[in-house]
C-alpha cells in the first residue's frame, strides 16, 4: 500500500523535487555582487560570470565551509572571503594563492553546481536535473503586453499553504473583505476541472469584484464594481496563475510563485502581463495587488506546520475541487 504523508512527514527532502525549476531571485538582484538564496532546505550562492551568464553552487567553499556569497567578484570569478580560493564557469576552482607553485588543484575543490536560468525578469534554480523545461507563457512574446515584476518576498508559511490559498477563491469574501472581496457572493458554482493550456491545469469562473478606488489602475473601469472572467491553474509542483479578463477587452495575467525555503518558511513573488494602454506606472498598476497578496500572507502566517496532502486529513467541499486535484497529484509525483 503506497504511503501517503501525514501531519508529521517532511516536504521538501523529497528527492524528487530537486528537478524543477524554483524562482529564487530577480534578474536585477545579482550584478556586482554574489548572492545567496535557500531552497529546500539547501544554501546555495549565485553570481555572474564576466560575459554575464549566471552561475549557482552550493554556498560553502569545500576548503572551510565558508559562505561564498560573502565573497566578491574578480573578472567574473567568486573569491571566497576566507582564505581566497577563487572559482570561475562551472565552479572550476582556478586558484588557491597558499598552494606552492606547481601543485595541482585537488579535484574535489570545485564546486558542484546546479541549473540556473533566466526567465521572466526572475532566476529559476534547479538544484537537480530538470525533468521539463520551465513553462512558455503566450504574453511573454505578445507586443501587446507588458510584464511588470515584484520583489521577492519571505514568507513565514509552508509553500504548500501557499498554492493551495492561490487555487482557492471561497477566501475571497473573508480574507480580502479590504480589497475586491466586499460583498461577494459566498456560494461557489460547481467548478469543472480542465486543461487551461499545454501547462497549467484548473478552472475558469466569473465573479462580481469590488473595484474601490485604489484597483481603478488596475481594472481600467471607474465603476463601483466590475465583472472579472477568471482562471486559476496550477503547473506541477508549486506554480499557480491566475488569469483575469475585462468586458472592456483589458487581460491581466498573475502569475503567482511560492518557492520553499525550508517545511515551513518560503519565497513569495508575482509576474503580472497586462495588455493596457502602457501609460499607467507600473508601481500603481501593481498597488492592489500587492494589498491583496499582503490579505493573503498575514492569514497564511497564522497557519502553523506543514500543510498535510493525504486527501482524507482536510476536511472538503465541492468548492475545493481544484486544491483536492492538485494535492492528489503533487502527493503522486512527490511519493513515486
């Protein structure tokens, strides 16, 4: 009988889950300096090479354990702050200044590194091998849109809590009563399961949402209210987006990223495509967003532990359908 996990298992020392790509950082985030990041459960250091190319090792230097993102950078290679050892492209350890003249380099002084590209304005990590590429998004290559990005933020929650709280829209009335949720109707429709696209899986609904002054940016309507078409969908493991159209042809693309850092603590960013008239700035385009997302993370803060994934441990209604599904098939991917 296969085993499921429980209030008490682990999440992130699941093997399987080194093999995607995780957002860790903005694009903009690593310049002239190294920086460091933590994803399941492991440190890891990234820099820039002299041609501009990203690379990502593991945080320690394999002489002291010494945090390489303490280091700085010299014609593109990392310098470890303690004793100088100097690492260039794939962690090729190139100089050990107290070695005398002559003396090779020990092989295991070279770092081992992980997977890491660039891709809608952020740096994806994969401390494995990547089992896909990471998804296509359509807006990203439409002239038509504009990407605004966000800072990436931590969270004091578990990332699973997370996706699940962006696959849901019965919160919305309760949790966001301060920005688009006052006076939504609290019944959900039966919700139907589907393919959005080639990548993300979920359901499409309509709501009625409160449109207060500060979200005008944002919906292009001066109306008191406005009728949004929506999707939610999420993209094995942890990726959700949610996708909002207007009556007035406006699109507005989320695309919401919970990264683990450890069981319990995560990285938190959103991508948002817009194809309106460019003229509105973007801070204000991304204002009520980024009070909705604060909605959600002061609740989420308040749930403790790791979030149980065995069906039967949560008690649900229809209206949970798409969390159920994506739980049921994380728990699969994540347990072989």
């Amino acid at each position: 009988m296969e085993r499921k996990l429980n209030y008490t298992d682990g999440f992130v020392d699941k093997p399987v889950l080194r093999n995607y790509w995780y957002a860790v950082a903005l694009c903009d985030e690593v310049e002239l300096n190294p920086i460091s990041v933590k994803l399941l459960n492991e440190d890891f250091v990234i820099w820039r090479e002299s041609n501009g190319g990203l690379i990502a090792a593991p945080e320690r230097c394999p002489h002291r354990q010494a945090p390489l993102s303490h280091g700085h950078l010299e014609n593109g290679c990392l310098v470890c702050p303690y004793h100088g050892w100097t690492f260039s492209e794939f962690g090729k350890c190139v100089n050990i200044p107290s070695a005398a003249d002559g003396v090779p380099i020990p092989s295991r002084a070279h770092l081992d590194t992980a997977e890491v590209i660039e891709k809608y304005g952020l740096i994806w990590l994969c401390p494995g091998k990547p089992l896909k590429p990471l998804f296509e998004l359509e807006e990203e290559l439409d002239p038509s849109f504009r990407r605004i990005n966000t800072e990436v933020q931590k969270w004091e929650v578990a990332a699973t809590r997370m996706v699940d709280n962006f696959l849901d829209i019965t919160h919305f009335p309760y949790v966001h009563a301060g920005t688009f949720g006052a006076g939504q109707e609290t019944k959900v429709p039966n919700i139907t399961l589907e393919y959005l696209d080639g990548d993300f899986f979920g359901y499409r609904y309509d709501i009625l949402a409160a449109n207060p002054e500060e979200a005008k940016s944002t919906s292009g309507s001066n109306e008191e209210s406005v009728e949004r078409s929506m999707s939610s969908g999420f993209n094995l493991p942890l990726t959700v987006r949610s996708t909002i159209a207007y009556k007035s042809g406006l699109e507005h693309i989320i695309l919401l990223l919970s990264t683990p850092i450890d069981e319990t603590s995560s990285y938190f960013t959103f991508v948002i495509w817009r194809n309106d008239d460019f003229t509105v700035p973007a801070d204000e385009v991304i204002s009520f967003d980024r009070a909705i997302g604060e909605e959600d993370r002061v609740m989420l803060e308040k749930l403790s532990g790791v979030m149980p994934l065995d069906r039967t441990a949560l008690v649900n209604v229809q209206s949970d359908k798409a969390t159920v599904e994506w739980r049921r098939q994380l728990s699969e991917l994540i347990n072989g």
